[in-house]
C-alpha cells in the first residue's frame, strides 16, 4: 500500500527508526524529527572515559522468531552486526549445567522437549510435568490473570517455579510472576517455543547500529533526519469528519506541516506533548498514568579470565541475582575480559543501596561472588567495573496495562501512535517496537 505525502516521524527510537524506514518505502517523504543528538533510544550506548570504549546500557538480544525487527534489521542493512546462536547454555551457582537446545527433526511444538527432560536444576518427575505445562501454557487460550495465578492454579512446585519459571520471566519480561500478565508471557514464550529458537546477539556497540549505521541508511534511502529538534506540540483543528493534526511545533517556537504525523515516543513525553497541545481529553483516554515502568541492570565486569568460551560467550545463571552472562567482545583489552551480567527487574530484586550510585561495591562484590560460585573459580579477580540502570527500560506487563493498552490509530485521521508501549500483543520488547512502528502506517 502505498503511503503518499510528507510524513513527520517523532522520536528516534526503534519504533521511530522502523516507521521511517517502512514509509519512506512506501512512497513517502520522511522527516524523523528526534530530541537527542542520537538515534536508537533505549538501545543506547555511553562512553566510559576510563577505558576508552562505548558499553551498551544493558544487553539486548532477540531470537529468530522476531520477524518484523529482523525485516527493519535487514532493511537497513543492520543485520550484519549480529551473530547467531543456535543453544543457549544455563548455569546454576550449585555447579549444574544445562543447555537449551532444540532438536530440528522434531515437530516444533516438541522441539525443546528434549531439552526440557534433561534439565537437571529439578527431579525428572518434575521435568515432566514441565513439559507438558510448557506445552498446556503456550496453546492455552485467552489467558487472564497473572504467571503466579496460572502457577498455583496448576499446582507448580517451589523448586519448578524458583529453578525454571522465575528465570524465564524475569528473563522475557523483567517483571516478577506476580506482576507479570500470564498473556504476555504466553506471547514471547509461544513465539520462541513454536517458531525460530535462534538467539542473535550483537556483536558491536548498540550506538554503532542504531544510530551511526541506521541514520546512515536512512539518508541514503532519503529519510531527512532531524536531530536536537525537539518537539513540544501539536496543532490541531477539528473537521467536519473528526479532527486533524496541523502542524508540529518545536522548543524553538517554529511550527512545520506535514501530511501525516507519526508519534513514535515514549509514553511520559507523549504525556507531556498532549498537555501542551492542550489534548487533555485524549491524554485522560489513554490512561497513560497506567503505566509503570521496570528497571534493568547491567554490570560491566573485566575480568581476569574469560568465564565462557568464544564458541558460545553467553550463559542464563540461576541462583543469584544476575540472570544473564555475556562477553560482547571476545579479545580482551588492558582490563581483561569483558563481561556482562544482567539484573532484569532490578527495582524489584536490588535493594535501595545496592541500585544507587553508592551501592556500586557492594553489588559488584554480590555479582562476582555468584560468579565466583557459579563457575567455580573463588579467586576470580575484578579488574574494572562499571554498573549502569536503566530506571525506565521497560513497562511492567501486568494484566490491567498489558491488555488494555492505546492503539495506533488516533481520533485524529493523520495521526497514529508507535511506540512498544502500544498494543502490539508483545511486552516491552525490541520486536514490540519495531512491529509498532510498521503497525503505524496501516
């Protein structure tokens, strides 16, 4: 379909970055206005001037069943920067290994059930009740509630929800089983489990992707970008079929008209926008104030020895507070090896003192006594470290937000909302932005 006129897209985020790209393909002129000298939003980078190099805030991964992010990856021609794997490996601090395979000759409802039956984090018994409620989870319709609800309605064991189902949905969600929307679990887990189980991770800084590379395809494709052009308002009229956005205007004061309007933001500056574009009544419809946003953690930790090989430089842990173990860049530099080690949820898991600046010790000394446990190494040295919270990395998917949440289209007829904070049927995830984005020029 053909998407005719100039089309203002506001934000530089993922969910801006992909409704760019999809209506500058679809015949538009687009002009991506964005606040930041940067693209990318939330998959960000800063640069640490001690040593010398970009480190991304927090660890962003995705796996093969990401369709619309791997079609705006390739668009872009973004896809080279990620490298994928075929197994995910899982490491308990008592010692046990075990690795998340899925075995292709099998049909694919039953291509992790393998897997599933030799996970040794909990008696076999257990393993098969798992198994069959993984299953019964992920072909369930129309879920309500809670992952706690569906836990206890099914009689889930201590060991089964600590070793197995927590990890996962802190992992998909950053949220804890009772905050978290039983759907939105469903909607990640029923995509790995039946679709593509490859795991891409980059394998540069997030800053090199989505922004240097990205802003670099879009001009080429004849996206105008905009940077530092923060905007502060709308302008409207109503017509006789409804309403219609008239101009944007920025801090500066200078007001600019487009055909179509894309407001791809997140929801605290899309708050803000409405108010001073005195829009209170559409702002009170949707119910932004909803929403809560969720934290996640990332410690960079160098260290004296690589913790997990180069074949395969990434692993889940179970038992401690960090969830997920990386090495974004395999050769080591004069502060070791580099690592990364992931607290989603944090503002849930994390004690006040240990999120705060002046905590940093003290969690880096927890960390590395899990990896220390873990990998079975007491004397593992911490060369360098640098801990970095993101206060606003997600929403929480609990079942009141996640299930009501704003549609693109507006009440405005050229209008419409992306964002991962829209009704996509995914959480707060990078697929969730970039089908947003695609989703709002429909």
């Amino acid at each position: 379909m053909k998407w005719n006129g100039n089309t203002a897209v506001i934000g530089g985020g993922l969910a801006g970055i992909a409704a760019a790209d999809a209506a500058i393909r679809r015949g538009a002129s687009v002009t991506l206005f964005e606040g930041t000298g940067v693209l990318g939003g939330r998959l960000a980078s800063l640069f640490d001037t001690q040593i010398q190099k970009y480190l991304d805030i927090g660890q962003h991964l995705f796996f093969g069943c990401c369709t619309n992010l791997i079609a705006v990856n390739q668009s872009l021609g973004l896809d080279r920067f990620f490298k994928a794997y075929h197994s995910l490996p899982f490491a308990a601090a008592d010692g046990k290994r075990w690795m998340m395979k899925p075995v292709r000759c099998l049909p694919k409802h039953l291509q992790f059930l393998p897997a599933v039956l030799q996970m040794p984090f909990i008696p076999f018994p257990q393993r098969l009740t798992t198994a069959r409620l993984l299953n019964t989870f992920v072909n369930a319709k129309n879920l309500t509630g809670t992952v706690a609800d569906f836990l206890t309605l099914h009689s889930v064991s201590p060991e089964a929800v600590t070793h197995v189902w927590e990890p996962m949905i802190f992992s998909v969600l950053s949220e804890t089983l009772e905050c978290s929307s039983a759907a939105a679990a469903q909607s990640v887990i029923r995509n790995v489990f039946l679709g593509s189980a490859t795991i891409f991770v980059p394998s540069v800084p997030l800053r090199t992707i989505y922004n240097s590379s990205a802003s670099a395809a879009l001009q080429s494709k004849g996206v105008s970008l905009r940077l530092y052009s923060r905007v502060n308002r709308l302008r409207w009229e109503k017509t006789d079929g409804g309403q219609r956005i008239t101009a944007l205007e920025l801090a500066d004061g200078t007001e600019e008209t487009f055909d179509r309007y894309i407001l791809a933001v997140p929801f605290s500056y899309l708050w803000k926008i409405l108010q001073e574009s005195d829009l209170e009544d559409f702002n009170a419809a949707l119910a932004l104030d909803r929403f809560e946003l969720g934290t996640i953690t990332t410690a960079h930790l160098f260290l004296d020895r690589p913790l997990v090989p180069d074949a395969l430089p990434m692993t889940m842990l179970t038992g401690g507070c960090g969830q997920f173990l990386c090495r974004p860049q395999l050769a080591p530099n004069a502060f070791g090896y580099h690592h990364t080690v992931v607290i989603s949820a944090s503002h849930r898991l994390l004690t006040e003192t240990e999120i705060s600046v002046s905590g940093k010790e003290l969690l880096v000394s927890r960390i590395t006594g899990q990896l220390r446990q873990t990998f079975g190494v007491p004397d593992l040295a911490v060369r360098y470290s640098r801990i970095v919270t993101n206060f606003e990395a997600v929403f929480s998917p609990n079942p009141l937000v996640f299930n009501n949440r704003p549609a693109s289209a507006t009440p405005f007829s050229n209008l419409t909302l992306a964002g991962d904070w829209t009704q996509t049927g995914y959480p707060s995830t990078m697929e969730g932005a970039a089908q947003s984005g695609i989703a709002a020029l429909r």
